[in-house]
C-alpha cells in the first residue's frame, strides 16, 4: 500500500477548501452584480420609455413621434450597445408606430411584460432576439391619463453591455480563485512541512534508538504542547521496552545458568562412571543423583513453558468449577510431611470459596506458595492457609508467623530468578515459584500479592468468584 504525503493532502484540502470558498463569494458577487446591472438598466429604460411617453402624450395613434436622435435613427440597425428600440402598440398587440432604426422590423413583444402593463404597471422581462438577449419595458401610456388608456409603450436594450461585464467579472473571479487557490496550497504545503518537521525530528530519534541503546530517550520538541504528549508516550513505551528487554536479558542469563548447573552435574557424574569399572552399589549411587539432576532439569523447564505462556497472554487451558478450599486441603494434606520435617506447623483455615478454573494449575500456585514460606520460616513457625469468600472475589491466604520479607527484597520478591536469601544456595530452589504462581493468578483474572512482609509474610490471591448455583451445575 502507497503511503501518502500529510503534507500534500493537507496542502490539497486547504487549497481546495479556500478554492470552494472564493467560487461561493465569486458566484454570490457574479449574481448579486447581475442583479444591479439588471435593475439599472431596467431604471434606464424605464427613464425613456416615460420620457416619450409624456412627449406624445399630446398625440395618439400614429402620429405618435419619437426623438429618433436617442434611437440613431436610420433605416440599417446600427451596431451599437447602447442603440435602443421602441414600439408603440395598441390593446390588442398591434403595432402603431416603432422608432425609425427598427425599419421594417418589429419588436418581439414579451407576454408576460404585456401582462403586467394591463394591470397598469410597467412589465419588464428578458427575451431573444436577432440571434441575441435583449430587455424590454412596457409602459402603459395610460399613467398618463385615460385618453391614452389603449396604448402601450415598449422600449428595448441589448443585454450584450451587461453581459460582457457579468463575463469579464466572472473571468477576473475564477483567475482570482485559481491564483488563491495555489497561493493557499504552497502556503499550506509550508505551513504543514513547517508544523511536522518536530514530528520527523522526533520519529528521527526514536529511529536512532535500537536494541543496545534502549535507555536513550527522545527530547526532540519535548517541551512544545502539542507534541509533549507523543514525547511523553514514546518515552513511556521505551521505558517498558527497556525493562522488559533487561528482564528478558536477566531471564535468559539465569534460565542458562540455571540449566547449565545441573547439565554439568550430569557430565560430571558421566565422565567419573566410564573412567573405570565400578561395582552396582557405585552404579546405583550415580544413576540416583543423575536421576535427581533430571527431575530438577525437568521442573525448570515445566516452569519455564508456564513462564512462557503467562508471558503469551494465554488463558488457563482447562477452566471448571470448583472450591479454593478444597485446593487449600490438598496442598496442606500433600506437604504435611514436608512441614513435619522442617519442623513447621501446616494448618488450614478455610471455608467455601468456589472459582472457576484450572485445578492443576491453582493447586501449584498454592503449592508455590507454602514450599515458599517452608522454606524460609525457621523452625517452630506456623504457616496457616485460610480461604473464604469476599464479594465478587475468592480469596486464598498463605501466612506465616516468620521473620517475613526484608525490606530491600520485598519489592523484588515476585521476580524470575530472585532468591531472597543468597546464602541458601541451591536449597533455596530455582526462584521461579512465585512468579509462576503469580503468572497462574494472572491467567485466571486474577492476581497474587504481598500483603504483609513484616512480622510474619503475608500472600493472598484473589480470583473472581462462582456463583453457588454455576458451581451445582
């Protein structure tokens, strides 16, 4: 698809809108000078007609005389413009005398003009004659008393004159309009190449921007109105662009620290088997712990393809009814062994709080989240597991009465790869659980927070509530 010009559809739309605006002024003056032409000659032809009226008004019939000096008497029609004819004629349309430059000729006599001097008014009207427009007055000679009260007077004047101006008006119009009109473009194509020039300054340096320098941001016109809002969004999106280009970095680099660990363990433990021979004991012992490096190998990347498809934006696969608490009974009932080992008291608190969803995928969530506080409780704690039912949403606690968050890791706790306590080494796992459950909460609508970090960590997710009645279907 060929992208157009702004400019030049800017530039086009303005020159064609002042063009439609001068035709409209030009077409109103054209007419409106027509009118005025059009009533002054008629004012002039009505002028004579009364003046030849009242100079035979001592006379009927045909020894009606004319000035023929005003008509340029003769017997040839002169050329002139401003030649005119007269014509006197009785009640019944007959002509009884006519000016001496008509010869032979006589005047076509408009109707409707006719009509009008009956009612004792002079008619005006326009009509053709001799391969020309003319104008004709009929004055009824009557308005000068009833004696005359059967003749009407008819005087008549080439349209050419006040045509040739409406023509040579019209003409210096239309040049006038297409000479504003390319005014108005080339001033409009300036004026827009003038107002986007910030813009391709600006799309000039978001070009320059690539993947290694994401932290640059745009200052071009950033202080202009106008263009401070696109400015504001761009640097914006570059901002998310840049923390999620650094995420994804940091989430590589670990994902291949994080595989490389156990791939090593794995050559290592092949490479000491096939030195020498070893008895079954030794064999046994080897394939254990290469068997351990593969479960490991084997859960990162099951939580990676969660990653990845949270990060998709995909839905939870399969989605049915069921109850958070019965979730939370599961998870309790799976790790009690584990709690009792680490010497944690695991209890739940729970009452009816019925989602849709997936189960497997809530389960883990919940799971994530008491190996979470199993992990970093010392022994003696309690971590407690209470579910209910508040409003529209399903809400699922996991609390523990530990030395909760540090502040410095509290922000980063929901990271991919952040291990709150260094120190721990491997057994603090791969630092992907809480992300995932948090990934698993987003892809039910919903979402896991911190709520407390002090005195005891604090986890709630909340997913959008069941009805009683979907959750009977």
């Amino acid at each position: 698809m060929r992208l157009r010009s702004f400019r030049l559809r800017l530039a086009v739309r303005f020159a064609m809108t002042v063009l439609a605006v001068i035709a409209g002024v030009g077409l109103a003056a054209t007419w409106s000078l027509r009118v005025i032409l059009y009533r002054q000659l008629d004012a002039t032809l009505l002028q004579l007609a009364e003046v030849e009226a009242l100079a035979g008004a001592s006379t009927s019939g045909p020894d009606f005389a004319f000035h023929e000096g005003v008509f340029f008497a003769g017997t040839r029609l002169p050329r002139s413009d401003l030649t005119r004819f007269a014509e006197l004629w009785d009640a019944e349309g007959r002509s009884v005398v006519r000016s001496a430059n008509l010869g032979a000729r006589h005047l076509p006599l408009p109707s409707g003009a006719m009509v009008e001097a009956r009612r004792g008014v002079p008619g005006r009207a326009s009509h053709a004659w001799l391969g020309g427009r003319y104008r004709s007055v009929v004055y009824p000679l009557r308005l000068l008393g009833a004696h005359h009260g059967s003749h009407f007077l008819q005087v008549t004047a080439p349209l050419a004159p006040v045509s040739g101006v409406l023509w040579r008006f019209a003409g210096l119009a239309a040049l006038l309009g297409l000479l504003g009109c390319g005014a108005a473009f080339a001033g409009a194509f300036l004026f827009a190449r003038l107002a986007t020039r910030p813009a391709e300054e600006i799309a000039a340096q978001a070009q320059a921007i690539e993947a290694g320098t994401l932290s640059a941001r745009i200052t071009a016109h950033a202080e202009v109105q106008e263009y401070a809002s696109l400015v504001s969004v761009l640097n914006a999106m570059l901002d998310r662009l840049d923390r999620a280009f650094e995420a994804q970095r940091r989430f590589v680099a670990d994902a291949s620290h994080e595989l490389r660990s156990p791939l090593t363990v794995l050559r290592g433990d092949l490479d000491v088997a096939l030195r020498r021979e070893r008895s079954p004991e030794e064999y046994r012992e080897t394939l254990e712990r290469m068997r351990g490096e593969t479960v490991r190998i084997t859960a990162l990347a099951e939580n990676l393809l969660v990653l990845a498809r949270a990060d998709a934006g995909l839905p939870a696969a399969t989605l049915a009814p069921l109850d958070l608490a019965d979730i939370a009974e599961r998870v309790v009932a799976r790790s009690a062994r584990q709690a009792e080992a680490a010497g944690v008291t695991l209890a739940a608190e729970v009452a009816s709080a019925p989602v849709r969803g997936d189960a497997a995928l809530l389960e883990r969530a919940v799971g994530n989240l008491v190996e979470n506080a199993l992990a970093y409780v010392p022994r003696g704690a309690r971590v407690t597991l209470r579910c209910a039912r508040a409003d529209d949403a399903a809400r699922l606690d996991v609390e523990d009465d530990g030395p909760g968050v540090a502040a410095e890791h509290a922000a980063h706790v929901f990271e991919r790869f952040y291990r709150g306590d260094p120190a721990r080494g491997r057994d603090a796992g791969t630092g992907l659980g809480l992300p995932i459950a948090r990934a698993i909460a987003a892809a039910h609508g919903g979402h896991l927070t911190l709520e407390r970090a002090s005195s005891g960590a604090l986890f709630r997710l909340t997913v959008p509530a069941l009805r009683e009645a979907s959750l009977l279907e």
